[in-house]
C-alpha cells in the first residue's frame, strides 16, 4: 500500500522532465545547430587558406615543371572533409609587374600574363575576383589544360588592382585563388521583436600570393 504513492510521484517526476526537455529542445538545437555552423565555416575557411597559400607557393616553385592542372588537382586532394570537386573552384592568376615603371622601378602595376582554371571544379565555379578570362577577347581553353587563351602578348596588356606598385618591372607573382560554397544548416533565427540572428554567407573565399 505504502509503494503506489512512491511510484506515481516518479511517474509525475518523468513526465515534468519530459515535458521541461520537449519545451527546452527547440532552444537547445536553436543554440547547436548555430554554433555547429560557425564551426564547419571556420574550418572550410582555414582548408581553403591552406590551399592558397600552398597553390601560390607550389605554382612559383614547380609552374616550369608541372602543368597548372596537376598542381590544382593536388591542391584539392588534400581538402576532406570538403567536396571541391562538386562545391569549390581553383584559379591561379600570373600577374607580372610591367606598366607604369619608372627608371628606378615605382610604380609599376601588375599585368595579367596568364590565368588557368580548375577544370576539375564543381557548382563553385565563381568567376576570379582577380582577373576574368573571356573579356578583352580572351576565352577559356578547351583542350583540358585550363588556360585563358589569347592573353600571350595581349596589347594593350590586362592590368590588375592586385600588387600595384609592389612588383618591379619584369618581376613575376602567382596568384591563387580558391572558392567554395557551404550552404548553412541554418538561416537566419527570428527572436522576435524585428530581431533575427546574422546568416552565414555560404561563399567561401581565400587570395594568396607568392
């Protein structure tokens, strides 16, 4: 007789307890899944730092050995858990200092000499923020190599914003580029009152030059 009142108190006990959780869980997962957003964007963006910077060094070093296609293919290889075959973009961009040099090498600005295109990209194909091939009567190749026709001996020569001033005459850079969309698990949360949470940008982007 004594058990029955001990047993419906911890009936009520879980049912409070479940009803707290089932009222709680939508403010819990409106916390996590933010958070567990920022974290995926934080790392895509250091994976695309690393590729740049690794791109920029490896076409400076290796771009009179290997073709630009077999260094941007490396270069994504080495991306998982992101999927730039299907989501992300690799450009390199060869911007020599030519136009405007002075007799002791100020102010120059940098010229685009070459340009080639991750052929092996996916739904992340943004346009380079550097330079676009397919203006000034250039076009993209289409024999697989990637490379940005007509731009050899492009008169007048195809300036950049990118390095003006920091080349010398005839001094030659790489510029790498990668791009890359993740679309957010989550948009934008109302919090009522006109108040809503900032909406991860699902574009991707990392510059490195060497």
């Amino acid at each position: 007789m004594k058990t029955r009142p001990r047993l419906t108190r911890r009936h009520k006990t879980r049912g409070i307890v479940s009803v707290e959780f089932a009222l709680l869980l939508p403010l819990l997962l409106g916390v996590a899944l933010p958070l567990y957003d920022i974290a995926r964007n934080v790392q895509a963006q250091m994976i695309l730092i690393n590729v740049s910077r690794e791109g920029a060094n490896l076409a400076s070093r290796a771009a009179a050995t290997y073709p630009m296609q077999t260094i941007m293919s490396s270069l994504a290889a080495t991306t998982p858990p992101l999927s730039m075959s299907g989501k992300g973009m690799i450009y390199i961009t060869q911007i020599m200092g030519s136009t405007g040099c002075d007799a002791k090498g100020n102010g120059c600005t940098g010229t685009v000499v070459a340009q080639w295109k991750w052929t092996g990209g996916g739904d992340g194909g943004a346009a380079s923020k550097i330079w676009n091939c397919s203006t000034a009567g250039t076009s993209w190749a289409t024999d697989g190599s990637g490379a940005c026709n007509g731009l050899g001996g492009k008169t007048p020569p195809q300036p950049v914003a990118l390095l003006k001033g920091k080349l010398s005459d005839g001094q030659i850079a790489y510029a790498v580029e990668a791009f890359y969309v993740q679309t957010p698990l989550v948009g934008a949360i109302d919090l009522g009152n006109g108040v809503t949470t900032p909406a991860l940008s699902p574009d991707l982007y990392s510059m490195s030059v060497f």
